[in-house]
C-alpha cells in the first residue's frame, strides 16, 4: 500500500484561502452580533438624569405602574404639599449617615411623594412643608427589601414603601417618588438611590448567535487543519498482523 498523493499547490492555497475565508467571515458576523447585544445593553441601561424634564402626567399616571425605561428621567409635578410628611433612615451621604426629608404632593386626582432633600438628623421644622409648589426631580421606583420598621408609630421609615406612606394621606398614592433637584430650606441635596442598569438577558439572542459564529469559524478551521494534516502524511501506519 503507498501514501496518499500530496494535493497540487492550487488545491493546498485553494483550501487554505477558503478556510481563511470562512474564518474571517464567522469571525465578522459574530462581533457584529457582539456590538448588538452590546448595543442593546447600553440602550437599556440610558443614563436619563441629564435628560430635559417632562411633566410626570406625560410619563405615567396616578394608577400607572412604575415605568422601568423611565428610570432616572428628569420630571416636572405642580401641585399642594400634604400633611403625612416622613422621614427614611439610612440615607448616608459622603460618608455621613442621614435622614431624607420626604413629603406628599398632591397632583391632580393622587399625590407622589417627594424626596425634599437630605439632613443628619430628624428634625420636625424641616419636615414641616405647606402650600403650593412647583419640584423638578428624578423619577425613581418604590422600594420595599421588607425591612422592619422597629416603631410604626413615629415619623421615621427604613425606606419608601408606597403601602406604608398611603396611611398617612387620604388620596391615592403614585408608583414612583420623585427626587427633587433643589433641596428644601435647611436641607441638602439627596443622592439617587437608582439608576438603570441592564438585565443580565438583554440581548441575549444577539450574544448567543456571536457565540455561534466564533464556533463555526473555530470548526471551518479545524476542518481545514485536519484536511492537511491528513493529506500531508508520508507513511501510512503498518496493517495490523494477523
């Protein structure tokens, strides 16, 4: 038995070219769909809080759930303040633990709470807020971690829990709070609790299909790799003995 025929050099630069090619191509189309999912990502997580403010009755109603892709937006409300003002616990700020000042305001048929600023401790005349007003602020979600509030009783709450501001007014209560960009007389500013970040599905398919042209540009070159090597061996193992 005698080794195979090495092939021409046409048919060995032919292979390797068309390898080169279907690797090059794979390779190509997978970070196109990389830049996709990656695309896709950075359109969801949208930094919004230098966007130009929007009254918040354009961006959600009173009986509206929380509008995720409007996180962080910039809004406009107008309206009276409410008695049922409270503060949050655990608010630090540079290091310093703190106190946010939040109030009710009533916008048309509800009222949206309002985070009017930051302070180190609880005090009753900062808290203390009436008449009409005019807030631009970030929009922001509700929390609710289920923290125990250790004294129902007082003006203080562990966080921003609409079930639990809505005993304090008499009128609905929207899904969302607002930041305002100008803290209250004697208050400074408060910090964002949240800003968007991307869901770790975003996009998926996109990262999925990169993945799979990688794959395939890995095989076309294994293929070609295997193709030479096979053609390429001089000797051809012994036939078994029998």
């Amino acid at each position: 038995m005698t080794a195979p025929r090495r092939p021409g050099l046409l048919t060995d630069l032919g292979a390797a070219a068309l390898a080169l090619v279907l690797v090059g191509l794979a390779g190509m189309l997978g970070k196109w769909q990389y830049d996709a999912w990656q695309a896709h990502r950075d359109a969801e997580a949208l930094d919004l809080t230098g966007a130009t403010p929007v009254p918040l009755t354009d961006v959600m109603g009173g009986d509206d759930p929380f509008p995720a892709p409007d996180l962080g937006r910039p809004v406009e409300v107008s309206g009276e303040w409410l008695d049922g003002g409270f503060w949050v616990a655990d608010r630090d700020q540079d290091g310093q633990p703190g106190y946010w000042a939040v109030a009710p305001l009533h916008v048309d048929e509800s009222a949206v709470l309002v985070v009017r600023g930051w302070a180190p401790e609880p005090d009753p005349d900062l808290l203390a807020v009436s008449g009409t007003a005019e807030v631009v602020g970030w929009l922001q979600p509700p929390e609710g971690t289920l923290v125990v509030d250790d004294d129902p009783d007082d003006d203080v709450f562990p966080e921003i829990r609409v079930a639990d501001a809505v005993q304090r007014v008499d009128i609905d209560l929207y899904s969302a709070y607002v930041v305002s960009q100008e803290p209250g007389p004697g208050l400074d500013d408060a910090e964002l609790e949240a800003l968007p970040e991307p869901s770790r599905f975003t996009g998926i398919r996109n990262l999925l299909y990169a993945f799979e042209w990688w794959v395939f540009g890995a095989f076309a070159a294994f293929i070609w790799w295997r193709w030479r090597k096979d053609a390429t061996t001089d000797e051809l193992p012994p036939p078994p003995s029998g």
